[in-house]
C-alpha cells in the first residue's frame, strides 16, 4: 500500500503572492523588469501574473495558475536569447536567462506535481538539475560582477561587503553541486532558500525602503522572493519524497 503524506504548500504560496506582486509592479510602472518591452506584452504579462499568483494560491485552481506563470516566465527567459546570441562573451544576459528560467522551474515543477503525467521520482530528479543548473548561473553571475554585488551589502553587515559577496557566491555554487549530484539535495534547496529571503530582506528590501520609488528596486525585490519561492517549492517537495521513504521504503521517488 502506497503512503501518501500531507505536502507543504509554504513554497506555492510564496512563489504565488510574488507572481500576483509582480503583476502589479508591471501595471504600476507599465514595464516588465526594466526591460522596456512592447506594451501588449507588458500588460499580457502582468494579466498573467497577476491570475497565475491568485490561481496557485487556491488548490483547485493551482494547475491552471502554475500552467500560466509557467508560460509568461518562459516567454521573458526567452526574450533573453537574443542579447546573448549578440554578446555571448557578456554574462549579463545569461544571468537575465536563468532567472527567468528559474522561475519557469518552479512553475513546471508545481504543474508536474499536479499532474498525474509524472512520476514523482523523474519530477524530483528534473526539478533538482533545473534549479542546480540555475543556482550554477547565480554563482557565476556574482561571480563575474563581485565588485557590483559587494556594493548591494549593507555597510554595517560585519566583516566587510566583500566576504559576503564571495561566501555568498560559494554558497550558491556549493547550492548547485548538491543539487545536480543529488548530495544532501534538500538541505540544500532549504539553505537556497534560506539564503535567498534573508538576501532579499537585507539587500532588496532595504534598497526599497530607502528608494521607494525605484521600479528596480521593486522588481528585484520581487524577483528575489519569488527565486526564493522556486527553490521552497523544490524543498517541498524533496521532504515529501523524503517522508514517504521514511514510512514506506518500498518508494523511490
């Protein structure tokens, strides 16, 4: 007999008040993200969000929403392609990419855990490579542009700005290791996580208060919590499988 345990929503929840304050974000400066992108695709977009954020908060609804976000996240990721087929020697737009593809991460791996097309075992397996291969572009983004990360630290933060701009870089690149070699893959998807909210509290959250009328501010709060929303999903997850093996070591996934 198969033992089923109740799953965390905690990670949807999260992803989704960030996608719907995404939304709103795009209809309040007419804008996706800074990009400067054409006005039906902005609104189109923010309509997405905004339903999609709402959708997975409710769990009839949660596949529909998750089938959405999944479909405008990845629709930015690939309006990135362009800028790094230009410049492939520039990161930046590789960075852009795997944001955005983060976040199509957790939007798939919500609809594939919905959906009865998966297994549970190849859902965990994809989730976790994904999100490895996008902690991966984190740690080589800051690594490339250390100097301008160092600058985003608090000042008062001891020891100094730069040695959290490096530990945090090994920290992300230590995230992607565990997780593509499955390694202690859900205490690091808990530490992602972990790492990502207090960033986006002492980085982004700070930069808000004191520039409140910054769209960049805004979206890369939002954008933080929302990668952090991705990697709560993925950890949901990972302690689902984990509890179900420790009840029934009949399962694999």
């Amino acid at each position: 007999m198969t033992v089923s345990t109740p799953s965390s929503s905690l990670g949807r929840h999260v992803f989704g008040v960030a996608a719907l304050t995404f939304g709103l974000i795009t209809l309040a400066w007419h804008d996706y993200n800074g990009w400067h992108q054409p006005l039906y695709l902005v609104y189109a977009a923010a309509a997405a969000l905004i339903f999609g954020g709402a959708a997975i908060q409710f769990r009839r609804t949660a596949k529909a929403g998750s089938a959405v976000l999944a479909a405008i996240y990845l629709v930015f990721a690939l309006r990135c392609v362009p800028g790094i087929v230009a410049a492939p020697g520039v990161y930046n737009s590789w960075g852009n990419f795997f944001e955005q593809f983060s976040l199509v991460t957790g939007a798939a791996i919500l609809y594939a855990r919905l959906s009865s097309a998966w297994s549970r075992e190849t859902l965990h397996r994809i989730g976790r490579i994904l999100l490895g291969i996008c902690a991966a572009s984190f740690a080589l983004e800051q690594a490339f542009y250390l100097h301008p990360t160092a600058t985003l630290v608090p000042k008062w933060l001891p020891p100094s700005q730069m040695f959290w701009a490096v530990t945090t870089t090994v920290l992300f690149a230590l995230a992607a290791v565990a997780l593509l070699t499955n390694r202690m893959a859900l205490l690091a998807a808990r530490l992602l996580t972990m790492m990502l909210v207090i960033f986006g509290l002492l980085v982004w959250v700070a930069l808000l208060f004191s520039a409140p009328h910054s769209h960049t501010n805004w979206s890369e709060t939002v954008e933080t919590f929302a990668i952090a929303g991705t990697a709560w999903i993925l950890a949901d997850r990972l302690a689902e499988a984990q509890e179900n093996r420790r009840t029934d070591p009949r399962q694999n996934g």
